[in-house]
C-alpha cells in the first residue's frame, strides 16, 4: 500500500501546524470563568506554599506585637477662645476675633521649643531613663598629658550639654498637637512608655500654654496706662497657678479666665497601651500573607510554561487535547503506594473509573480520526512523549486492551531499540520470543515471529535483554516497515515512541503511523516541548491529531 510505505509524500511544508478540529478538545473551558477556575487551580495546586506564607507572615506580626514594648497616648484638649488684652480700659470691650491664621499661630506656639523646655525642665525629665542614660551632675574632662605626642588626638567622655540635648529631642518627638477639622478644639497628645508620665506631660504642656498667655498678658498690664492693681494681681495669681501645675504636671488649680485658651478635657492616665496595635498588626500580617501569597502564586502562574490543564494544551500551546488521563491513588490497604505493574491488567489502579474514562475518550478521538481518513481497521497509532517517562506505555498497553475487550486484536510495539534503561516490557522475556531489533538485523523471522504476551497483550519488545543490539539497527530501516505491515494484518498497532529529544529516530516512525498522537505529561511537560515535538513530527508530515494530557 503506498500509503504506508516510506516514501509516501509529507504534507504540504508551508503549513506550520496542522488544522486541528475544535470538537476534538475534551474538556475545555474559555472565557473569564476559565481564568478564574484556572487562578483557583494554581492557588489550590500551592495551597501548602501559600498557607505556609500566610502563618510565617502572622508570626513576624505576632513577634513584633509580643517583642514591642506598649507605649501609652495621654490626650489634653484646649478650646482656643481669646481674650480682651489686659489694661485695655472697658471691661465691656469685645473680644478679638481668632481667624485661621492666628489659630496656626497658636498651633505653633504650642509645638515651639520654649514651651517644651519649659514642660522638660519643670518635670525635671533630664534624669527620666526613658530618654536616654542619666546625666551625671559633675562632668569633668581628664587633663591632657603632657607628655603625649605631638598631633595625638585623645578621646573625650560625650558632653553633657550634648546629652541632655539628644534626651530633649527623644521627649520632644513624642509630643503631638492637632487641630480638630476647622474648629478650634486643640488635641495636646504625648506618648510615653509609662502611663503616668504620659498624662503628667500632656497636661503640663497645656498648663504651660495658659502660663505663657497670663504672663504675657500680666507684662502688659504693669507696662499699660492703666494700671490697676486689682488687676495686676489677679493676673498674677492666676500666673503663679499656671507656673505650679506646670512643675505638678497638672491642671491649674484655680480659674484662668484672662488665657487665650480654656481648657475643656484634661489628659487623663491611659488605662491601656495605645500601640502596638495588636489586633491591627495581626490583622495585617495576615492580609500581607494572603495577598502577597495569592500575587506570588499568579507570578508563577504566569512565569510558568508547564502543561498542567487541557486548557493549556490547546489555549497555549495550539494542541486539541484528545483525553485526560486522571491522577489516580495507587495505595493499598495497608496505606502504602503500589508499584508499578504494566503486566497486571487487574490492578486497582487500573481499574479506576476516571482512568478508564480516559483511556475510553482517547479511543474514541482516534476512531473519529481514522472515520475522517476512511479507516477503521488495520491502522496504526503512534504514541510520543514530550519528555522522558511521560507515560507512553502505560496509555499504549491500556489502550490496546481497551481495544481487544471490543472484540478487535491489538498489538505493541515498542521502538526504544537503543534504549537499555528501559526493560519495562522485557520483564520475563521468553528466549524464543522476538524483538524488534532482531526483526530488523534479521528480515527473515518476521513471519514466523513470536510476539511476548505482556497481561493478555501481544507486544513486540524493543530489544532482548540477553543479546546486544546492533549499531546498524534502525527505525528508519524499510524492514521496519516491513515488520509495521506484517502486524497490522487483522488489527490496530500501536507504536510506543521515545520522545523526540532522546530519539531522532521517531520521526521517521511516526511518518509510518495513521494516526499519532502526543502524551504530555501533566506538570512536566512545558507548553516549548509540546510545540517542538509537535513542529518536528508535522514537518516530517506525521499525521499528529492530538495530545492526551497524562497525570496519573
């Protein structure tokens, strides 16, 4: 038949991929349900990644929370309200009005270095550990030796001016002053380790605040025309008030009708600590896990070429995808995985419903196939990996009794004739079975060849495990065709191909094949592999009418 023979003529060179059927795809989805079933994929498929990413995220919060020392926010409130200048003559004159300006004004009264060195210093918070080491009250510098070298620089104990400016400036970045929206309620906020020095500053500094408007106020009144000295003692008084809560770190203890400001909350001590804020930074540790592990997962998802879904082959890599061979549980009772046994047409494993159904949706693409080229019988399939072990085999001798359980007769031949590291079908080889290599250094036994019975399925070893294999042996040798013809004669035959990347020879095979098809091995075989191999067998004009997506 010259369809069959080796010199047939290969398709037309200018197509670059054959023209796949849609109706061949076996189980594809499209559209943004397909993406999203495909994101929840690859997150289930790195769930363990994932949840692991997610607990190392709430640890590093929960670490930081329980390593943190608390710190405590004691909160003072003014209501900014000027008054009448002191000695202005009436008492009935009306008060000046505070626009916005001079509320920033105040603002900045309130955060200016004259005031917080005045709540410092009267706190006496230069020897408060929490701002530093405690400044000794005599710092003197040792002499210099006269007797040492010229040019020799000696070091000098830190300045104690310098030191108690650093504590002056670890106080002063505690301390906050805001403005609340356009009112001209003022929130006065300090923070501290210590609740109780908290609430003292937070009120000091509002006292010192009223302290400075009397003050200024009480100048104004001995210096004016007007002097009253009803007047300039009750400014006093209210001063020396101020000045006493200032050092008390609390409130005045008497009326301050004649401040700028009246005082409407006093800061009271926190009863608990204003940060870390423990539910907040659990909360977003747990946030960051989540979506840095979902981000991390649709990086890989998207760096990654690997062929895991029928929608890969045929979205991604151009291929219908004839079947999906499940993964199926190969643990026996006692809990333990079972080895492979090809020879063992019962095993539990091969006897899966969703393993059985695939092999059965292979089937049937292949028929349609051979239906659409008018065949039906005597045909031959060829199966090719993408990579090494991807299942060839396996798909090949299940797919050959799937075939003699319809009443048909089916056969195998294996073609990795150089291949020593895999005697997979030559387990118990008979001595006076055939080989594929001896076929071919022999013509003359391929009529009166005996094929080995591997679990009830006739196959044609690649090679016998007691004689060496020619170098001169070879797939594209016309014997090769000559043994293809022989026994296909009442049957199908199924050529069990070495990948392309170990086998040149395959292409040559597979031009000798009705129909071929690729087995990709699911989360090995790359979307790169599938298109080479798929090039490679088109251009020799290998009939390639699909992939089986294998991940059992």
């Amino acid at each position: 038949m010259n369809m069959h023979s080796l010199n047939r003529s290969p398709s037309d060179p200018s197509r670059s991929l054959p023209s796949f059927p849609e109706v061949t795809s076996v189980g594809v989805q499209d559209g943004p349900l397909a993406v999203i079933s495909a994101a929840l994929k690859a997150a289930r498929r790195h769930r363990y990644a994932v949840a692991a990413w997610v607990i190392f995220c709430i640890g590093c919060a929960a670490l930081y929370v329980a390593t943190t020392a608390s710190s405590y926010t004691a909160t003072a409130v003014l209501l900014l309200e000027p008054r009448r200048p002191a000695g202005s003559g009436s008492e009935g004159a009306l008060a000046p009005s505070l626009d916005v300006g001079r509320a920033e004004s105040e603002l900045q009264v309130l955060r200016s270095e004259r005031l917080l060195a005045n709540v410092f210093n009267s706190l006496q918070l230069a020897n408060n550990p929490e701002f530093g080491p405690e400044t000794s009250e005599k710092s003197e510098a040792p002499a210099p030796d006269p007797k040492g070298l010229p040019g020799q620089q000696t070091t000098q104990p830190p300045d104690s001016v310098n030191l108690e400016q650093r504590k002056f400036e670890n106080f002063s970045e505690r301390f906050t002053v805001r403005r609340v929206g356009q009112s001209y309620v003022v929130e006065v906020s300090y923070t501290s380790k210590d609740p109780t020095l908290a609430r003292r500053v937070a009120n000091a500094a509002v006292s010192a605040y009223l302290w400075q408007s009397i003050a200024a106020k009480a100048d104004a009144a001995k210096n004016g025309a007007e002097f009253l000295q009803g007047r300039v003692n009750a400014l006093s008084s209210q001063a020396r008030a101020a000045a006493t809560a200032v050092s008390e770190g609390t409130l005045p203890a008497t009326p301050t009708p004649d401040a700028d400001a009246r005082v409407i909350g006093a800061a009271l001590q926190p009863l608990k600590p204003s940060a870390p804020r423990k539910a907040l930074i659990l909360g977003l540790g747990a946030t960051i896990g989540v979506v840095g592990g979902l981000l991390a997962v649709a990086l890989l998802q998207a760096l990654d070429r690997r062929v895991r879904t029928p929608q890969d082959l045929v979205q991604r890599a151009g291929i219908p995808c004839l079947a999906v061979v499940p993964e199926v549980s190969r643990k026996t009772a006692n809990g333990r995985r079972e080895p492979v046994d090809l020879r063992n047409a019962a095993a539990p494993w091969l006897l899966d419903v969703r393993f059985a159904a695939g092999i059965r949706d292979l089937r049937t693409s292949i028929q349609l196939a051979l239906a659409s080229r008018g065949q039906d019988a005597e045909c031959v399939i060829a199966l090719v990996g993408c990579t090494r072990h991807s299942g060839t085999t396996l798909i090949g001798l299940s797919l050959a009794r799937l075939l003699q359980e319809g009443g048909g007769t089916a056969r195998l031949i294996d073609t990795n004739i150089h291949n020593a590291t895999s005697p997979l079908l030559s387990e118990n080889f008979d001595a006076d079975s055939a080989s594929l290599a001896e076929l071919i250094n022999n013509p003359g036994r391929i009529a009166s060849a005996r094929l080995h019975d591997f679990g009830g399925v006739s196959v044609l070893p690649a090679r016998s495990p007691y004689k060496p294999v020619s170098s001169g042996a070879s797939l594209g040798s016309p014997v090769f065709q000559s043994v293809i013809d022989h026994m296909r004669r009442g049957g199908y035959v199924i050529l069990d191909l070495p990948p392309l990347s170990t086998s040149a020879e395959s292409r040559v095979a597979a031009r000798r094949a009705d129909v071929v098809v690729i087995v990709a091995e699911a989360g090995r075989a790359t979307v790169d592999d599938l298109s080479d191999v798929t090039s490679g067998l088109i251009g020799v004009g290998a009939n390639v009418i699909g992939a089986i997506l294998n991940r059992a």
